[in-house]
C-alpha cells in the first residue's frame, strides 16, 4: 500500500477581477449631474437609454497554476514564497475552504488546519466552548475532546480567561488556543500558516516544538512561514512557489537556497548602476566572482548619485545563502567616524583573511546618519567561497560543517 497521503495533481485556481472604467466625468458636479440624465433617461424611455459611462472589465489571475507534488506520511514540508506566491490558497485547497478552478487533491486520513487567527471560534462563545466547537469541526467526539482537554488549556496558557468570551482575547491568546486545539487533536494532516507570527518568542518554541513531536509520532505537516530558520530547523523538504507555479521540490537546504537567492542582483565590476531613495552606487566584490578561504576580500561602493547633506555611517552586511547575517563592517565601529557620502566617492574595505564556508553569500549595505537610515541596497554582490585545505589534512569543509566561519584553531593532545 502507498504511503502517500497527499497527492496533487495539475492543481490550479482562478479568480475573477473586476475593473471599474470611468468615462471622462471627473469632478462631483459633472458625476452628478450625469447620474440625474442617465434617471432621466430611464424614466422617459426606459427600453432604449444608453450605457452609463462607468462600465467594468473582467481580468483573469491565475493564484495556482499547473501545481502537482506527493507528501508521504510523517513528512514535514515547508512551502515558501514571496507574498502573492499561492501559499495560502493552496493550503486553502487543500483544507477544503475553496474549490480548485481545475486539477485534483487526493487526502488519506483527516485534516486539521490553522491558517488565520481565529478559523473556526465563535467570538460570542468562550475559550471552554470553543474547544469543544472547534474539535467538532475538525471531526472529534465528545469524549476525545474530554480527553484532550487539559493538556490543550495548558498547552495555551489561558486556565484565567478560560469562561471569557474569546471575543475578548487578545491576537495572541487567540492563536494559542487556536493552535492548541488544531495540533492536540491528533489529526493525520496538520496544516499551519504564518499565524505563529503573532505569539511571543516562547509561545512559537512551544508550537515549533509541538509540530516536531507530531511529526515524530507519524503525522504529516504542511508548515507556511516566511521565518528560514523555523523552516530549516522543522521541515525535511520544501516546496517554492513564484506567481502561482511550483518551481521545485526538494531538500529544504536547496530550496531554502533557491527561494533566497531568486531575489539577488547579480552585480558584478560592471557598469550597472544600483538606485535607492537617495543615493546611486555602483558596488564591486574583489573584481572576480568567486575567492578562496584565508584570502582578503575587497568591498567597493562608488557613490554616483547623492541627495545626502552631511556626513553618514556606512555598514557592509554579509548574508549567507540561508539569510543569515554572517557579520558586519560598519564605519560606526571599525573606523570611528562618518564618511562623506557625495557623488564621485568612493568607500573601500578591505577584509582581511576571510575564513567563510565555502557557498555563496551576498551583502547588504545600510547608510545612516546618525541613527536615522537614508538608504539601503539588500541581497547585491553575490560571490562564491571556494574551499581549501587550510591546514594540511587532505579534508576541505563542506556542507556538513556546522556553522558559517571557518576557524584558525591550533590543537595540542597530551
């Protein structure tokens, strides 16, 4: 028998936009007085008027098209995207909130999902009934629900208000109990949207960590976030969306990778210009794409354009392949003092024996003056790490080296 519990096939939604297009009345006395003929119109020949000047157009868009993918039973999947992606609407297909416009889902076992604050309560009812509401609708009996029941106050942390009306509770206890009635009712499919986002840093441990023992325990989760690094410590695979298309799936490392990465300016020593609110610079990486460990690394900005007045603090962040800040040159700390930021400067750092992992890694630069940001360029200048064999073992590091820096280490055994 299939371990699939999920299949997707050729999945895909459509809606319909509406346009209104206005004819040439403008202001409210001509819109008015045109409202008065058009009645007028009506009344004295109402068979035979003419169309009203604002007429709508319909537009098609596309929130899922040609989506197809299997999730086997006990996998953890993250499904990452920029906004607008279809992340949610496909996690609505899924939990049968809406019909696909074309394709199918196929489900083995039942569905619980979490994808706004609040799915599924009752704000007239208190936190005690919507449990037992909510349990309901997700397909418990009584007696399960009874049976759940404490360890679902406790997982929320809401013993107080448990025969307050929830209409009185705040976002974030909203989504705690939320949360804890959907992943303590023991469902086969979990589906979770970005609403963690809303608890405390506690609180998302808590539900990060329960997703893991679900998992463990053979249950399959579907897990939307734009957080990295919840998504790399949950998920085994991924799943990236763009405009409604699956691009891939995979690895979660990879996929992580592909989604970052797809935003990058490739911005080499060429003539490209990069423009923010008020600057324009161009931006050079060493003058090759790609260094080996232990080299220096040379970072150029060239200010071409500048509406800036006064002197500024300049920061060079470097940002792995994961979004993670690796470290940062600011002038703020390492030089002491602000820098004259007007066209034709140009601002150089020279680092010094960089002992990265080898992968790609991009930067960010960030201008202030004082404590106030004027302008910032994000994910520019990539370039690649190679490795070497720094000390002379045979071994270069790769991929399963933890962490991001490579260290100069002297080691003695006695």
């Amino acid at each position: 028998m299939s371990d699939t519990i999920i299949r997707v096939e050729n999945l895909g939604k459509k809606y319909l936009i509406k346009h209104q297009q206005q004819g040439n009345y403008t202001a409210l006395r001509d819109v008015i007085a045109d409202k008065v003929k058009s009645l007028g119109k009506r009344i004295i020949s109402p068979w035979n008027h003419k169309q009203s000047s604002t007429h709508s157009t319909t537009e098609e868009f596309w929130a899922l098209k040609d989506i197809s993918f299997k999730v086997k039973q006990g996998e953890v999947i993250g499904i990452i995207g920029r906004n607008g992606a279809g992340k949610s609407t496909l996690l609505k297909i899924i939990s049968r909130i809406t019909e696909p416009t074309k394709g199918r889902i196929r489900i083995k076992g039942r569905v619980a999902s979490l994808l706004e604050v609040g799915t599924g309560f009752h704000p007239e009812l208190t936190g005690r009934e919507n449990i037992f509401l909510n349990g309901a609708i997700l397909g418990m009996s009584r007696i399960e629900i009874k049976i759940k029941f404490d360890e679902i106050v406790a997982f929320a942390e809401v013993e107080k208000f448990l025969d307050t009306p929830v209409k009185r509770y705040s976002s974030g206890m909203y989504v705690r109990l939320a949360f804890a009635v959907a992943a303590h009712l023991e469902p086969e499919i979990l589906l979770v949207d970005e609403v963690l986002a809303v608890g405390d840093t506690e609180f998302q441990k808590k539900c990060l960590g329960k997703m893991q023992d679900v998992a463990v325990h053979g249950r399959t989760v579907l897990f939307v976030s734009h957080n990295m690094d919840a998504i790399l410590r949950l998920c085994q695979k991924g799943i990236f969306l763009a405009e409604g298309r699956n691009m891939d799936m995979g690895k979660i490392e990879n996929i992580v990778e592909m989604y970052l990465t797809s935003g990058v300016k490739t911005v080499w020593n060429s003539e490209q210009v990069i423009f923010g609110k008020n600057t324009a610079i161009r931006f050079f990486v060493n003058g090759e794409k790609s260094v080996e460990q232990g080299e220096s690394v040379e970072f150029e900005i060239e200010v071409k354009e500048s509406n800036i007045q006064g002197k500024c603090d300049v920061a060079i962040g470097i940002m792995d392949t994961y979004g993670r800040r690796v470290t940062t040159f600011a002038t703020k700390y390492q030089l002491g003092w602000p820098l004259d930021f007007r066209a034709g400067n140009r601002v150089r750092v020279n680092w010094e024996n960089n002992y990265l992992l080898p992968g790609d890694y991009f930067v960010t630069i960030s201008i202030y003056f004082g404590t106030v940001p004027i302008d910032s360029y994000s994910s520019i200048g990539p370039f690649r790490v190679e490795g070497k064999d720094i000390y002379g073992t045979g071994f270069l590091p790769d991929s399963s080296y933890q962490g991001s820096v490579y260290p100069l280490a002297k080691w003695s055994f006695s």
